[in-house]
C-alpha cells in the first residue's frame, strides 16, 4: 500500500478546506477501489508540526495524526493552500519544506494546491519547472521564485512528479486528476459525481482580473505600462513605444518581458480583453460594439485573442456572467 501525506503546515489563516478535501476525496476513492475487491491505494495520514492547528482565530482545530518527521518514506505528498499569508507560512514551515525536499529527492510524488506552491518553491525543487498558483499571488510568486516557470492560467500543471494546481476551490479538479492517475478512470468519474465536481476544467484564465505587474522596480517599463494602459484602442507599435522610452527595441522587449511576464504586445492585448470582459459583465452591448471599442477591428483576430486569454469565446462569457444582456 502507499502512503499519503497531507500537510496540515502552522500559521494563522491557512486554508482548512483544502486539507479536508484532500482527504474525504481520497477516502472516498480508497472505499470505491475496495468495493471493487481491491485493496485500498493509499494509507492516508495527516501529518503536521504541532498536535493541534488552529483555522479562522480557533474556530476549527486540526489534529494531525503524526509530526511529519516521524515519517521516513511516503508516495505522495499533498501540500494544502496557504491562503493570503503564504510568505508568512513558508517561513514558519521551512522544516517541513525540508522534509518535502527530501521525500521527492527519494521518489515521492508532490502536488501544491493554490498559494502552497509558494512552501513548495521554496524548496528549490520546482527551479526550471512549470508552476500554476492563485492568479492573484502570481506577480508575488514570479519575483519570490524567477527560476520557477509559472503558468498562471494553467488550472493544473504535472511534471516531473511534481503537481500545482491553481486558485480556490479549483483544488477539487487538482484532486480528481490524481485520483485518476492513482487510481484508475472509473474511480476519478465516481468521485467527480459523488462530490459534484466538473471533470474537464482546465483553466483558470475565465477567473482571473488582470490588473498589470507593476511591482517590480524598471520605471521606464512601469510608464510603457501606463502608456498602453491610457491608449489600448490606438494601434501601438513596439517599435514606436521603445523609441518613445528611448530604450533599443531588444533590450526594450527583454526587461518588459522580466518585468511583467508578457511581450509588449500581449500585455496590450491583455488590456484590451479585461476591458472587453468588464464590457460584457455590465452592459449590453453586441459583441461587435465591444469589440471596437476596445481597438479591433478584425472579428476572427478578437476572439482568437479573447478565447486565448480567457478560454472562453466573447459569446460564452457574455453568457456566464450577464445573464441580464442574455434576456434581452
């Protein structure tokens, strides 16, 4: 049988949900599998620092089966999400940070949910691999950890034994995905139904607001930002922007790129499709008035660039989040 750890790591505010998750899922998946005349998967422990962890100013208490130190080998490692003080937790849980190190150095597998990735990056052992997080920590986690290549709209990433997942409760999809690779296809559709959990989300884009990286200290990218910021329906060249900073187009192109994690051009584009999405939540505008406002001109081209940012086509969103436009 393997063996499972989920981390119930210290600090104040840390996510209760997703370690409670984790393990009913992987508990019902371990009931399905015998029903079937299997033995179970997984011996499934909790495994914590102290003997009780307190959630929301000791509302809830969590009592962990085991110091994680008194596990010498274990299969897989779940890391729950640390909520909005995630720098604050992974100082205090560098210990455990170690020991994870450790336990994949040895063969065991490990998946960060949410704003965990930020205690597994610190472990160094997601340096040069793909990385998805909340995308409101994302401009945070890409300067704690440049070496670490995030995809913040990526809902899961798997590689090298190694599995992030992206914000909330988009961990349930997380969970259901190793369900499927631990356990088999029927054990992942059983556990999707019984907890009511849509098996083919893959992004996470449709949920994110993008609101510019601009805490980063190039002051000549940060006023290229605003300029296109203040100008997303004028047709900019990048030629034009990095003469206008007086700044060579390559070398231009570079620090935007380290700066912001987008080229110049798909941070306009970036721009101009938030701008789209707020259009199509609060008015009732044709697709086509929106799409001129916001600066195409070119139907195919705006929602090709609008269903690569979002996932969704315009129509789709308009759907999902105006049903007041959809009634008339």
């Amino acid at each position: 049988m393997k063996h499972l750890s989920i981390l119930v790591p210290e600090g104040h505010g840390n996510n209760l949900s997703s370690i409670v998750g984790a393990y009913k899922i992987f508990k019902k998946a371990n009931e399905y599998w015998q029903k079937l005349g299997n033995e179970p998967i997984f011996s499934i422990e909790l495994l914590g620092v102290s003997d009780t962890v307190d959630f929301y100013d000791g509302l809830f208490q969590v009592n962990p089966h085991k110091h994680f130190s008194t596990i010498l080998t274990t299969d897989l490692i779940i890391i729950p999400s640390l909520n909005h003080n995630y720098e604050e937790a992974t100082q205090q849980n560098q210990e455990l940070a170690q020991w994870v190190s450790h336990q994949y150095k040895r063969g065991a597998e490990v998946a960060s949910i949410c704003t965990g990735a930020f205690l597994l990056a610190s472990t160094g052992i997601l340096d040069g691999k793909s990385c998805s997080t909340h995308w409101l920590a994302t401009d945070t986690f890409r300067q704690t950890f440049p070496n670490v290549k995030l995809k913040s709209d990526e809902l899961i990433t798997d590689e090298n034994g190694i599995y992030t997942n992206g914000g909330a409760y988009s961990f349930l999809n997380l969970i259901i995905y190793l369900i499927e690779k631990f356990y088999d296809r029927s054990t992942a559709i059983y556990c999707s139904k019984v907890f009511q959990i849509d098996l083919n989300r893959t992004s996470q884009s449709v949920f994110s607001i993008f609101n510019g990286q601009k805490t980063h200290n190039d002051e000549a990218i940060k006023e290229a930002q605003l300029y296109i910021e203040n100008n997303s329906t004028d047709k900019i060249s990048v030629e034009e922007l990095a003469a206008k900073f007086a700044i060579g187009r390559r070398n231009f192109d570079r620090r935007f790129i380290k700066a912001t994690g987008n080229t110049p051009l798909e941070y306009a584009q970036r721009v101009r499709i938030e701008s789209a999405k707020k259009a199509f939540e609060t008015n009732r505008k044709t697709i086509n008035e929106v799409m001129y406002d916001v600066g195409y001109s070119d139907v195919k081209a705006f929602r090709e660039v609008f269903r690569k940012i979002t996932g969704m086509s315009p129509l789709e969103y308009r759907e999902k989040y105006n049903k007041e436009a959809m009634a008339h």
